[in-house]
C-alpha cells in the first residue's frame, strides 16, 4: 500500500495542485532516511521551478520540472500526498484517529510527519507529503541523469501483456504471486491487487511461476488490469493510511473480492477464503476457485499429461460414480472442491492433496505423502481406468472416456 491505483489517483488530483504552479519555498523536516536528497538540496533546486508536467511509472510519481530535473515521490507503506485543506481522519495521529472516530475532521495542520511542504509563488493551497513510517521516499534526479530506482523498474503494469509475465515466470521457481509482486518485471502490482488478479484469473497464488501457461499469464495481467483500472475508478483503496489529495477516501475497499477477507465466504462458490504466507507477505485465495477455473479453460490450454494417470480409487457397489470416469470413484458431497494438480510434468505438486480429484477421493488422499502417493502410483501402474477428466462443476457433465 499505496499500489499503482491509488498512485494514479493521487497523480491525476494532485497534479491539479502542482502543474503549471511555480514554488516559492519548501519546507521539511530534518534530514532522514525519508531524503534521498538532502533537505538543503530540495530547498535550494526548488524554489522557483515550476512543475510542467506530472508522469507516473508503477508506484512512483515523476514531476517534471522547467529546470529539465524530475522530481520523484515514492509513497512507500503510509505516505499521503494531499493539498492544504484535505480533511480526513486519516491524516490524524493513530491516538487522535482512535479517540476521534466520530468527529467530523478539522483541516489538517502540518505535524512532525509532515516531510514536505511545497508552497507556491501565487499564495494559493500549500501542498504536503506527510508520512507517518518514512518508508515513502524523496529524490531529485538532475536533467540527463537515471537512478538506479527507475532504471530497474519493468514495465507499467497498465501498459503490460500476458507473454510479458509468461516471458518472465520461465525458469523461475517461485510462486507466480511473488514474480507478480516483483516490480522489476511489472512496476505497480502490490499485494491487494496481486490477490485480486489471481483470484479472478482463477490461479493460485501459490503455482510455481515457471508452470504457469501462457493462457494463464494472459488472464492474470488482463484481470490485473481490471481490478485497477475500477480501483482507479472508485479513488483506490483506503484500508490504513491512504488518503485521495483532497482528503476523501477511495472506494475499492468495499470491492475487494479476496484480500482481507479471510474465513468469509468466496464471492464465487461460498468456500471460505484462505490466508497464507509467502514471501512474508499475507495471500489471500479461495482453495476452490482456481480448480474451476483451470477445468473451465478448455481447449484454450494443453491439457496436462497429469491427466492420464492412471486412477487407483475404485468405487464400491451401489456407490455413484464420479466425473473421473467409468471406472467410478465413489462421488459424495460433489462441491467446488476439486483439487488442483500441477502442470507439465504429470506428477503431484508437494502433495498427493494436489490432483483432480472428487472431495470423497481427497479424503482417501489426505493421509497420504507424496511418497506414498508415488509408491501407490507404481503399484497401480498398468491399472486401465480412464485418464482422470477434469471437471466442470458450473458446465456440463464431462463425456466419459470408455476403457
Ligand atoms: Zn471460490
């Protein structure tokens, strides 16, 4: 947080507060690790530029000066950037913010958070960058010269497509949520929306990067893409410190599908929605829905040889049969609950838990190890069951495959 949404909100209200405007003077506080230019430094380049323009590139703002230097603002976890006059309870202390929860906020006063001050030649609204946690970040980059900052960043996840992500996953071994939230190989993608792509998408956060299809990549920077642009729509979200420059809360939050909403019910198919960690950052998914998702894919994706392995659950007499096949695993509580099973190289990702497989055929599957499952798969080998279908649970029954 702030991710590329509420970066571009803040860039497309805030540069009606900086572009065009000369600076009189600026105000900071004293030199920290918020400075990546030295307060002296600002005061001096600044005073009496004009900012002409207002760009953005993932999470960071680029003001473009007369002088041919930019200006870079970087809003790391808490840092708001808004103009004289915003009122939010947002821009209170946290103890102020608890105990105030019910009183109409009064215009906001600069505080010791308050690292940057711009004041302007025409004397109107100042314009402030406060940031509580000084992960936000400062730098003037002169006319002509990079920094390594900028020179690192990959493309802007706006401007992104599926065969960039899809380039990038080859080769790489971790899952495809943290390749999403590397910013050098799309800039803007933080952990809210990260959590929404996937879900919508229909992939688990927790797919190794490298096993994900290109049809795959193509629906999660397409569903990224969604959930930003109607995130960029509805002002961002506001869930901790982010604030619109005119004080006001955005709106994605109400919006959000997935991430935050751990133990409520999916927005697709009721099954409650997971937390886990990866890369130490919380990841929010629905166990089912990329299942669905991946057995909805059709004839858009290969099928996975995983497919053809033969099956070892047999259906006891006068039981249902299930979707796998005629051979008929025993089928009790069908519900979106089907497993998912890893691409590419037929075998089990991690666990035997991971295939597509029925609730009654996870049950049996749950004690099991991956080496036992392996062991298992040897024994039955040769065994003539049908290759295990993928299923549908929103469409049509599969066509069984005879023997
Ligand atoms: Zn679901």
């Amino acid at each position: 947080m702030p991710e590329l949404p509420e970066v571009e909100v803040t860039r497309r209200r805030i540069g009606k507060l900086l572009v065009g405007r000369k600076i009189a003077c600026v105000v900071t506080t004293k030199p920290s690790y918020f400075f990546l230019t030295s307060p002296k430094k600002l005061q001096q380049e600044l005073a009496g530029r004009t900012i002409h323009k207002l760009d953005r590139h993932g999470k960071y703002l680029l003001a473009r000066l007369d002088s041919g230097a930019t200006l870079l603002l970087h809003l790391g976890m808490t840092g708001q950037l808004f103009g004289e006059g915003a009122r939010s309870i947002r821009l209170l202390r946290a103890p102020d913010r608890r105990s105030k929860t019910t009183e109409k906020p009064r215009g906001f006063a600069p505080d010791e958070h308050t690292h940057l001050q711009l004041e302007f030649k025409d004397g109107g609204p100042r314009v402030f960058f406060r940031d509580v946690r000084k992960f936000g970040k400062v730098l003037l980059v002169a006319e002509g010269q990079s920094d390594a900052r900028l020179e690192k960043l990959g493309i802007d996840a706006l401007e992104a497509d599926g065969s960039h992500l899809f380039e990038a996953a080859r080769a790489r071994k971790i899952p495809i949520k943290s390749l999403l939230l590397d910013q050098a190989v799309i800039a803007g993608i933080g952990n809210i929306y990260a959590d929404e792509a996937l879900f919508l998408a229909g992939v688990s956060p927790r797919r190794v990067a490298r096993r994900v299809a290109l049809a795959e990549c193509v629906a999660i920077v397409a569903a990224a893409q969604k959930v930003m642009r109607r995130s960029i729509q509805t002002g961002g979200s506001s869930i901790s410190d982010y604030v619109n420059p005119d004080g006001s809360d955005g709106g994605y939050q109400h919006e959000r599908r997935v991430y935050g909403r751990e133990d409520e019910p999916c927005p697709t198919c009721g099954t409650p929605i997971r937390r886990f960690v990866i890369a130490q950052r919380s990841s929010h998914y629905c166990p089912s829905c990329p299942n669905v998702a991946r057995s909805s894919w059709g004839a858009a994706t290969p099928q996975p040889q995983s497919q053809n392995l033969p099956c070892r659950l047999q259906a006891k007499p006068g039981q249902t049969p299930c979707l796998h096949g005629a051979s008929g695993h025993a089928l009790s509580g069908l519900s979106s609950r089907t497993l998912e099973i890893s691409q590419e190289d037929g075998r089990t990702g991690g666990s035997a838990r991971r295939a597509f497989w029925t609730n009654d055929c996870e049950r049996r599957l749950r004690s099991l190890t991956k080496a036992s499952y392996d062991s298992n798969k040897k024994k039955t080998r040769g065994h003539s069951c049908p290759p295990i279908l993928p299923v549908n649970l929103e469409g049509p029954r599969p066509e069984r495959s005879g023997r």
